[in-house]
C-alpha cells in the first residue's frame, strides 16, 4: 500500500463568510475517490466568523470549562467542546494583532458541510478531518489531531485480533483520525500558508452520504476514564477553605466520589477507627458551631467521627482523612470548609447525625463555589 500526502497550494487568506468547499475544489480539482482532506481549524474559523476583537486571556476565559492546571501563563483548560488542551484552542497568530481566532464551534458539522460542498462541485467522495495542534503531557513538542471530522473511519479497532504471535491484542484502538491529522501536517506546516493537504491511498472513506454517529465526542476520553485530569500541585493550591458558597444544590455523585477518592475504599492502617457521613447542611444545629454564615449557605455538610473513644493515633489518623477529603472535594469542583466541633457538643451531634456512640470530631461544609473563589488550577486570591 502507498500514501501520499499532498499539500493543497494558493488557497488566499479566508474571511468571514468563505465557503471552504469552494475554495477546495478550485485549487484541488483533481480529487478522488476516497482522499482524505485534512482541513485546519483556523480556516474553518475565520469562515465561520469566529475571529474577534479581543484580548487572548478574555477569549481563553470564554471558552474554558474548567482549568486542569496553570504554570505561569499557560492554562490547561477543559474547552466547551470538551477537549483538554493549552489556552483553550485560542489562536492569536496569523491574525492582526489584537485579534485571536477560536475553534469552530462543532467542527463535526463544518466537516460535514465542506464534505458535502466537495461531491456537490466535483461530485467525488471525501473524508474531511478538521485538525489543531495540541501539546502532549508526556513528549516535549505539539503535533496536530482531529477536531472534528466526517465521512472517516475514526478507528483501527484491533483489539481480539491474534498478532502473529499468537497475542491476542488487548488495547489496540488506533486513532486514525489523529494520525491523518498529523501526517498532513507534515506538508501544511505552521507558516507555509497551506491550510489544507490531501491524504490519498488509505481505505478509510465511508461511502457518500455516511458519516460517524458520534462524530469527535468518541474521540474524546470521558472525564471518568481520564487518569490524570487534574495537575496535582493546581488541587493542592486550590484546596483552600471557602468563605462563602454559590447558592444552589451540589451533585451527590460528586461528594461521594470524593469520599471514595480521599481513600474509604483502601484504609491505610490505622484509619480503620475514621468514618464519615453525608448531612443535610438545613440540619445543621448553627449554634454549635463556629462560621454559621459560612454554613448556612452549604448544600450538605460531611461530618466526620470516630467510632471509639479518641485517642491521640486515632485523631492524628481522622486529621489526615479529613484534609484527603477537602483535598479530593477540591479535585470535584467543590468548594469547602472544615469546622471543629468542640468536645461539649459532639454527644448532642452524635445523636442527631445517628453515628451516636461514635464521636463526632467537626463537619466539612460543602457548596458550589462562589464567584471570586477559587478553583482547581487557579491560584488563590
């Protein structure tokens, strides 16, 4: 089998309103059957009108969901598109200065309509691949994968097949829309004014008018298949006590994952005297506690408490449980606060939360965060 990868040369600079399609087929009249045309995102963007007239921070805080770290200037970032990347896709290159361009805003359907443009005016079946440059966590350097594309195989699914070995192979999920992806970018480069390439030779076209049901979202690895979606340092900087709390209800699914996480599941030894329980935060009697305004305002509270007697192994062991659970509520999103509980009141919380004869050591007040506190990967202010 041969490959070719051909750049797609003299397309202009693209404005608002360009159609890709057509700019395509007038500078690649020679497509065939079963090309793949890796297409990048800028252009797409700068079509579809998503180039503005601000600052590169302000575009980055527009389209972060969440931040997963920050080391000086640079933020990784949870777009709204889901995918995890550096400054949220905002570009402020190739552009005039004091603009910036963003990524499409479903570069599934972009795909699809530059597809769709492609038989209509040369009347040949393609598969598109709308590519970005993204950084990698593990390798120094960037590369390009898909953001978007249609009428392409998105994987090589050669998990069950038997290597020659006799291995059945386990794990084997090719991308093979991000390996069109970088490959053409071996020709488009970042500043040889080539925004598009051709991928020719492979059998990875679906047939015209067929196209992928999920589209990039099956690209995308689910936040609770993610292993590292947080950077570690950005959780404990962020892990600072709440002065107040956004109204409004928290995910139960989150707190008792939380719990999970901060170790309920694998004791280390002598923690095995360390429970917790999840409280109405309306529940709550105010005046046994200090921070009442702080509380009142929590969606529930999670009182911890000692099943025995305390002693000094036994408090040192709830201290350490206690911050892993404040620790990992951060890692959830969850704002919190630890409040002690004097020794005079934790008979008359025993029995109100039920743990009674357990001894309730405080409770941890948790809600949303507020405007202005901080979250994981932003510094403290």
């Amino acid at each position: 089998m041969n490959v070719e990868v051909l750049a797609v040369q003299g397309i202009p600079e693209v404005i608002a309103g360009d159609d890709i399609a057509t700019l395509i087929a007038a500078h690649a009249p020679t497509l065939h059957d079963g090309d793949v045309l890796v297409v990048t995102s800028k252009i797409v963007s700068k079509a579809e009108g998503q180039r503005f007239d601000m600052s590169r921070d302000d575009a980055i805080d527009a389209e972060t969901v969440r931040v997963v770290a920050r080391r000086g200037d640079t933020r990784i970032v949870v777009t709204r598109h889901g995918f995890v990347m550096a400054a949220g896709g905002v570009d402020a290159s190739n552009v005039a200065k004091g603009e910036v361009v963003v990524l499409p805003v479903d570069s599934d359907a972009s795909a699809r309509r530059i597809r769709d443009g492609i038989l209509d005016l040369l009347g040949v079946n393609v598969g598109v691949v709308v590519s970005d440059t993204f950084g990698r966590p593990w390798r120094v350097g960037v590369t390009d994968v898909a953001v978007g594309f249609a009428g392409v195989v998105a994987f090589d699914d050669l998990r069950g097949v038997v290597d020659p070995y006799g291995n059945e192979l386990q794990v084997t999920l090719t991308c093979t829309v991000d390996e069109l992806a970088a490959a053409a970018d071996l020709v488009k480069g970042k500043l040889n004014s080539v925004p598009v390439a051709i991928v020719r030779g492979l059998a990875v076209v679906l047939e015209a008018g067929s196209t992928a049901a999920k589209g990039i979202s099956a690209v995308v690895r689910p936040a609770d298949e993610d292993m590292f979606s947080l950077g570690t340092r950005d959780v404990l900087a962020a892990r600072v006590d709440a002065i107040r709390f956004a109204e409004g209800a928290v995910d139960l699914d989150r707190v008792a994952r939380a719990l999970k996480t901060a170790d309920l599941a694998a004791r280390p030894p002598g923690w095995e005297a360390v429970r917790f329980i999840v409280w109405p935060a309306r529940d709550v009697p105010l005046e046994l506690f200090a921070f009442a305004d702080v509380i009142s305002a929590a969606a529930v509270v999670i009182v911890p408490y000692l099943i025995d007697a305390p002693s000094a192994p036994d408090l040192l062991a709830a201290g350490a449980a206690i911050e892993n659970v404040l620790v990992a509520l951060a890692i959830e999103q969850l704002a919190s606060r630890w409040v002690w509980l004097p020794g005079s009141a934790q008979t008359q919380v025993a029995a109100l939360t039920g743990v009674e004869p357990g001894h309730p050591l405080g409770l941890i007040a948790v809600g949303m965060p507020a405007v202005g506190m901080p979250a994981v990967g932003m510094p403290a202010v």
